[in-house]
C-alpha cells in the first residue's frame, strides 16, 4: 500500500513511517522544510516537499500523486497561538481532504485528538480553540464521502511503545505513547471494518491488533 503521511516530519508520523516500511508498505512523508528530507528518509519514507498552509489543493493532489490512502499526522504544535489552529489542525486538513477528492484518493485516516468531538462550544482558551479547530476537520471529514477513519488518542507521551492500548468510541481521558499510536494508525490502515469509524484510544491492556480488529467490527 502506498500512504502520504502529511506533518511527515511529525514525531508520530517518523514512528509510523518505520513501521509502514518494516512491513513493506510504502510511506511518502509531506514535508514543510526541505531540511527535514534525511529525517524522513531515514524512517523509510521518501519525502516530498508540501506546505499544507500555502498550497493550494491541486498543488497538494499533485503531490499526493496515486497513492491509496493518507493519514493527516500533521499539526500547529503547543507553541502555537489560535490562529494557527485553524490553518493547521483545521485548514491543513480540509486541504488534504480536498486534494484527496482531486486526486482520487478515497481513504483518509485522521490523527484527531481525545475530547475534540465534544469541544467546549466557547472559551478554553488556546486549548479549546484547538480542541474547535480538530472538530470541525473531523466533522468536515466524516460527511466527505470518502472512507474515513477518525482516531482520537489521549495526551501523548514519548515512552517506549508496548504495544496495548484501550480503544472504544468514547472513553475518559488518558496517556498513551506516540509509538503505540504509530502502531493503531499501522493496523487501522490494514483493517477495512474501520472506515467510517471514530474512536478514543489510550494505554492500556488490549494488544493493538487486537483493539483495532475490536473497534472495526
Ligand atoms: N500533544 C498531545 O498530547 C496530543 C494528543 C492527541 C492528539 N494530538 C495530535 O497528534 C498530532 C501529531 O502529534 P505529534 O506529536 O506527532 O506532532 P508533531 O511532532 O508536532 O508533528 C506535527 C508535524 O506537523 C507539521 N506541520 C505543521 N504545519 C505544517 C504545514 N503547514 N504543512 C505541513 N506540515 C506541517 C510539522 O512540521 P515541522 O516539523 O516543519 O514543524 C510537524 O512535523 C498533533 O499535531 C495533534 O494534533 C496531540
């Protein structure tokens, strides 16, 4: 399977990037920053130069090229203020999804976060915008029409993946590390039954094929 990563850069999209390559899948990494090129080559994927903020979505599709599906890892950072949740975490998405209908690609794999489909409506500062901005990316996915899969992880952690996680479509909050992420985007991309699917995961018991085999029933 040929995957686009966007944010390919991205601290989970490098650990999923090495797992796409170890089992013989190949990732192309969108990248901001030229710079970044060894990085990604190094995780095994090859990059392609793509600024999501200011591209447009033709750009965007003609770097995506005929590849079979996406995963949207990319995003503003903590550093950043609101303005940049919504050309971020919102506009970078709605630009791939756009891109995605140019180019043909019809599966679209969201790294969202754990709360944004129950945003605080107003206030929460730069939190809740951000919160604001990943729910309507997400919202804007789910009535596109393409085979979507929206997973909404706990507060990331940089600790050695152990590859167990506790995933359903709502659950409370909770840690789990970028590694064990890395690895639920792995298997959701491998499992059909997860189209058309949102749902939370965080640490815990279940093993991740398993969990996600689970969530995609
Ligand atoms: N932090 C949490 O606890 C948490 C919890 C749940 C979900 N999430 C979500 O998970 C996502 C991935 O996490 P992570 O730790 O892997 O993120 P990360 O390391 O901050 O990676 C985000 C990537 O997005 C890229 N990016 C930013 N603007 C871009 C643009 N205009 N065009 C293309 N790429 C752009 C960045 O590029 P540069 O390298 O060039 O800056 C960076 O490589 C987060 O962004 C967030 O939305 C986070």
């Amino acid at each position: 399977m040929d995957v686009a990563i966007a944010g390919g850069h991205g601290q989970i999209a490098l650990l999923l990037a090495e797992r796409l390559a170890a089992r013989g899948d190949r990732a192309f990494a969108l990248i901001r920053n030229p710079e970044h090129a060894d990085d990604v080559r190094r995780a095994g994927a090859e990059p392609v130069v793509c600024d999501l903020e200011a591209s447009t979505a033709a750009q965007v599709a003609e770097s995506l090229g005929d590849v079979d599906a996406v995963v949207f890892a990319a995003g503003a950072g903590p550093g950043s203020g609101e303005g940049r949740k919504w050309t971020v975490d919102f506009g970078a998405g709605a630009t791939l999804l756009a891109a995605c209908k140019v180019a043909g690609v019809k599966r679209y794999v969201m790294v969202s976060a754990i709360r944004a489909n129950t945003p605080p409506p107003t206030g929460g500062d730069v939190f809740g915008e951000y919160l604001r901005a990943k729910a309507a990316a997400d919202r804007a996915l789910e009535v596109s029409g393409m085979d979507w899969t929206v997973v909404r992880p706990g507060r990331l952690t940089d600790d050695p993946p152990t590859g167990r996680v506790n995933a359903a479509h709502v659950l409370d909050r909770g840690d789990i590390s970028r590694a064990d992420v890395a690895e639920v985007l792995a298997w959701v991309l491998n499992t059909p039954g997860t189209v058309h699917v949102a749902f939370d995961v965080v640490g815990g018991p279940v093993r991740i094929e398993e969990a996600v085999a689970k969530i995609g029933r």
